[in-house]
C-alpha cells in the first residue's frame, strides 16, 4: 500500500476522491444517455467518460440501470437544492388551492420538458417495465415521495372544506398527475403551463364538495 503524501504531510482524502469519481460517472451517465439513447449507453461508456475504471462503476452499482437511477436522483436533488427546497419540500399552502396545484403542475412541466431531466427519465421509464425491481425502486425513492405531497396538500383542502372529504386523496391526486405523464410519455401534445392551469380546473371540478 503506498504512503503517498500531500504536500502538506496529510494523507490524500479517500472519501472526497470516491465523491469526485461518483459524481463524474453521474455527470457521465447522464450524459450518454442524453446523447446516445439508453440502448447505446454502457458501462464502458460511462467509465471512459468519466475517466474511471469499469470495475470502479461495477464496485458500486449493478448494472447502467442502477447507475443511471442514482444518477437521477441526485440530479433531482440538486435542482431541489438550487431552488431552495430540501427534502421535505411541500406543495405550498396558500389558501388557493387551484394557485397551489398550478404552481407545482407548472415547474413539472418545466421539469419534463427540460432535456436535462427528459431523457434519462423516459430511459428510467422504459427501462422499469421490463425491470421490475428497478421500475419499484425508482416509485419508492422518487415517485412515491413527491405523490405524497399531493396526498397531505389534498388532505388540508379536504379540512378546509374545499374537497369533497369522500374523496381518495391518492386517487384525486391521479387526475393532476395522469393526464400530465400521459400526455409527456407518448408525446400526443405539447406540455404547456396552459395546460397544466387547466388540468388544475377540470379536475378541482369534479372534487369540489357536493351540495
């Protein structure tokens, strides 16, 4: 094992170089799978782009599958960061319910249409359907958490009378969500904010309380 040392005398930082080389074969993935397509990204690609060893990649993911969700993740995660969000970021609260949910379907459509965030999520998409285990892991760490805020958000409408309380909030939810997805996978449409502002419309339509 060698001694190599700083100039400073102190021992060069292994966890800062782990981070360097983790966050090069996120940049590289990402990358690839932008420019080339799912199909043609490969280990050996991401390892060349991001001047690693494939062995470095396999220490710690599986498969490109796996490399490209953590990838993902943590590019959500810094587009979180630099609006200013964490982790435990919610749909606002205003008072105005249709303002709320427009808000959050508008910076969703801003997300899916960005190439940054479009591409390697319709790669994650197709690439779950026909890995289960991937497509469950990638609702568990990214789906599932942001569902959730719609759930809370529509909760608090429903106590503030403005939701039918009969109502699944976790079917409700599916009216806001659905059609966007829908409409973004198969690209029947363009995704606009006019868009969004009227799914917003339709869909507290059919939730509003009943007489």
């Amino acid at each position: 094992m060698s001694d190599t040392k700083l100039p400073d005398g102190k021992a060069p930082d292994a966890s800062r170089r782990s981070e360097r080389s983790r966050r090069a074969i996120f940049d590289a993935a990402l990358a690839l799978v932008s420019e080339a397509g799912y199909a043609k990204t490969t280990i050996e690609g991401i390892a060349a782009r991001a001047g690693v060893g494939k062995q470095t990649i396999y220490r710690w993911w599986p498969s490109k599958a796996a490399v490209l969700l953590d990838a993902f993740l943590d590019l959500a995660a810094r587009a979180n960061e630099a609006l200013g969000g964490d982790a435990d970021s919610e749909i606002p609260d205003t008072g105005d319910l249709a303002a709320d949910l427009s808000y959050v379907l508008r910076a969703t459509v801003d997300e899916l249409n960005n190439p940054v965030f479009d591409a390697p999520s319709r790669a994650l998409a197709a690439e779950g359907i026909v890995n289960p285990e991937l497509g469950a892991r990638f609702v568990e760490a990214l789906l599932e958490p942001q569902l959730q805020y719609y759930v809370r958000r529509i909760e608090r409408a429903q106590a503030a009378g403005d939701i039918d309380p009969d109502v699944d909030p976790r079917i409700a939810l599916e009216l806001l969500v659905g059609p966007l997805n829908h409409r973004w996978l198969h690209r029947t449409l363009p995704l606009t904010h006019a868009y969004a502002d009227t799914l917003v419309r339709y869909a507290l339509g059919g939730l509003a309380p009943r007489g």
